[in-house]
C-alpha cells in the first residue's frame, strides 16, 4: 500500500509518522515521574509516605479479617453487626447518607475509627474543631489516663484538628500541648474513636513511637473483628484505568491527536474542495493561423504546408470523381479529373506536378510554398463550382 502512493503523500506519511514518534520520545523524556511519596491521602493501596499500604498489609499478615470497602456505606450499613470495625481515614467527600451509614453501625455495636477534621464532622456527637495551635509540625503526643487506647509511650501525630471537650462520656487517649488529639466515646451500642491526623497509620511513621500499637489498640483483637478499610471516601476510585495514572495517558493523547491529524490531512487532500480550472480563451482563426505559420517558419517546414495542402486536394478531388483511392500520384490524378470534368483548366496538370514535387522539397521557400497552397485552393473551388453544374444539368 506504501507504494501505491505518490511521492507526496509517501513524503507526508513519513513527516507525520516521524512527528508522532519524535513527540512520544519527547513525552517520555522530559515528562516528570510521579512522586507516589507526594499523595497526601492515607490510601490503603499507596506505598508512598502518606500512604497506608505497611498497615493493611501488616494487618492483614497478622490474622485479622481485612478488606477494602469501596462501595455505598450504606451496603455495609445493612450487613454490619457488633464484630464490625470501619476505618474512616481521613475521608474527604461524603454525603449524608453517609453519615446516617455510620450511625447505623454504630447502632448495631460495631467501632469506627475516623482521623482528621474531616472524619470527625462525619462522626456523630462529633465536637471536632481547628487546632488551637501551630497545626504543621509532627508533634509528641502523650498518653493521658488508662483507657483502652492508651499504650505504653508516647505517639508522633500531625494535630490538624482538635477535640473539644464538652462531653463526659469522651475519654481523652491522647494530647498535644494540651489539646486532645485522640479520643474514645460511646455512641449507642457501638464505639467512636477519633484521631487528630492519619500520620500513626502512615508508611512513613506507623513505626515511630507507639504509633503501630495506637492502631492495634483502636481495631482490638484480631478475633471476633471484620476491619474494613473504606476507600469509597477518598477522591480516588482504584479500577484498571489507575495504570494509565503518570505519563502513559499523556503519550496515549498525544498519539491519537497525532493520529487523527494524520487520518485526516490524509483525507483532505483528496475529498478536499476542488477549485475549477480557468477557462482559458481561445484565439481568433487569424491569430490561429498566424501562431500555425509562426511555427512553420520557425521549424523551416514550407514543404510540410504544401504537403498538408496536396493531401487535401487529392482526397477531395479524389471524393468529388468517385475514386475510393484519395492518394493517387499527379498525373494519375489529372487523368481521372480530365476524364470526369473535361477541361477544367489548362494548368491544373502543371500545378498538381508541382504541388506533389515540393511535398520532398526541404528548402522549399516560404512564399512558394503559399503559391502553392494557394493554387490548389483555387483548383478545388473550380472543381466544386463543376461538379455542381454537372449535378444540375
């Protein structure tokens, strides 16, 4: 097929292919990889710094009944029951059927644990309000009281949010410069625990401190517990097109704007609109024959004039006699004219032998060669004026 084109559709093809191949090489250099340490959401799946992949998997590993929910809460509302442990971290769109799926976990005696202010406006009863200090440095928790939560050192938490205290039932687990950052109370039949940032349960801190022990803490034992980890809350949905995430999706734009900018200059090249030649005008029969003998001179062709001129007049005379050979020789010619006509002139014998001589003559002169022409054209005009008074009479 790459043959069957022209030189210029092969030389477009080729500048077009090698431009969609000089852009992927482009795309692929100089596009910037993505950092998966910079996702700040505290994602199950991610391995970066922020993320929670070392705590599923650790779990998981450790004999607890671990899955990932990624559907309604409301489906996991209608299935919970007391074992139940939902894992809410740092949640960050939600409705409010969403909230009405966690009190009802709640109410069938299930836990749910929640980080961030986020989380805590999800929670009911929740009295999560901004951090009453600086809110961007890591900060050493210290472990208040003997609640269930408490452990056996202090904890490195990011406090970007803070727990105010207007409930007795709330039991302080944790503060930071004197603010709680990780709180434990009753709802109903079941248990809220709030923590003020995801950082304990991050891959980049779950073993600072009692951070991993916090987590353990706040799920319980590993039997007669289903944790879930809720992933429905975050931004991101994890499907098949997460392996189009960094430069793959740029280079695969890129090649089918390239593509289709190739289909279709293709296309137009050939179904594009077709503007109409300009008529060009003819020249006048003077000009005509004025250009035909500028040729003739030109080319030193008299004898080709007189050449043209005897071919004429020997098919005509030949056609006006009946004859069906139209190139007899001279005197053949005059024989068969003499005979049909009679005397229709005295040197007519004379000029055809003359005519049928210059035909080879190439220094034949110009001016004899329009005598020439001019003779037989005479002597055609009388042969026809005689061939209609004999049809007359």
């Amino acid at each position: 097929m790459f043959q069957s084109l022209d030189s210029n559709d092969r030389r477009m093809l080729l500048v077009l292919a090698g431009s969609v191949l000089a852009l992927f090489v482009l795309l692929a250099v100089f596009t910037p990889a993505e950092d998966p340490g910079q996702n700040p959401v505290p994602d199950s799946y991610l391995t970066g710094t922020h993320g929670a992949r070392a705590a599923y998997t650790l779990l998981q590993r450790s004999g607890y009944k671990i899955d990932r929910w990624e559907h309604p809460l409301s489906l996991l509302a209608s299935n919970a029951d007391a074992d139940t442990v939902l894992i809410l971290a740092e949640p960050h769109s939600y409705q409010q059927e969403d909230r009405w799926a966690i009190q009802t976990v709640l109410q069938k005696g299930g836990r749910v644990i929640a980080t961030g202010f986020e989380g805590g406006t999800l929670l009911p009863g929740s009295a999560v309000e901004p951090p009453s200090g600086i809110s961007f440095s890591v900060c050493e928790a210290k472990p208040e009281g003997f609640g269930s939560l408490v452990g056996t050192g202090p904890i490195w938490i990011l406090p970007r949010a803070g727990w105010k205290l207007s409930n007795p039932a709330v039991r302080v687990a944790y503060t930071c410069a004197d603010q709680p950052v990780v709180v434990e109370y009753p709802f109903l039949k079941g248990t809220v625990i709030w923590w003020a940032n995801s950082t304990p349960l991050e891959n980049g801190s779950i073993t600072r401190g009692q951070n991993l022990e916090l987590l353990l803490n706040s799920i319980g034992p590993a039997s007669g517990h289903h944790v879930y980890w809720d992933e429905s809350l975050h931004w991101q949905s994890h499907t098949a097109w997460d392996y189009t995430s960094g430069s793959t999706l740029p280079l695969l734009a890129s090649g089918s704007v390239g593509l289709a900018l190739l289909v279709i200059l293709s296309f137009s090249r050939r179904r594009g609109p077709i503007r109409p030649l300009p008529s060009v005008p003819r020249a006048t029969p003077i000009e005509f024959l004025d250009a035909l003998g500028s040729l003739y001179r030109a080319a030193g062709a008299a004898n080709t004039a007189a050449q043209v001129a005897w071919d004429r007049f020997r098919s005509q005379a030949a056609s006006l006699c009946g004859q069906p050979n139209p190139r007899l020789a001279a005197a053949e010619l005059a024989e068969v004219l003499q005979s049909r006509f009679g005397s229709v002139g005295e040197d007519m014998q004379s000029d055809l032998m003359t005519a049928e001589q210059a035909c080879w003559n190439e220094s034949l002169k110009p001016k004899e060669a329009l005598t020439i022409v001019r003779k037989l054209r005479s002597h055609e005009h009388t042969l026809r004026s005689a061939s209609s008074t004999r049809r007359a009479t």
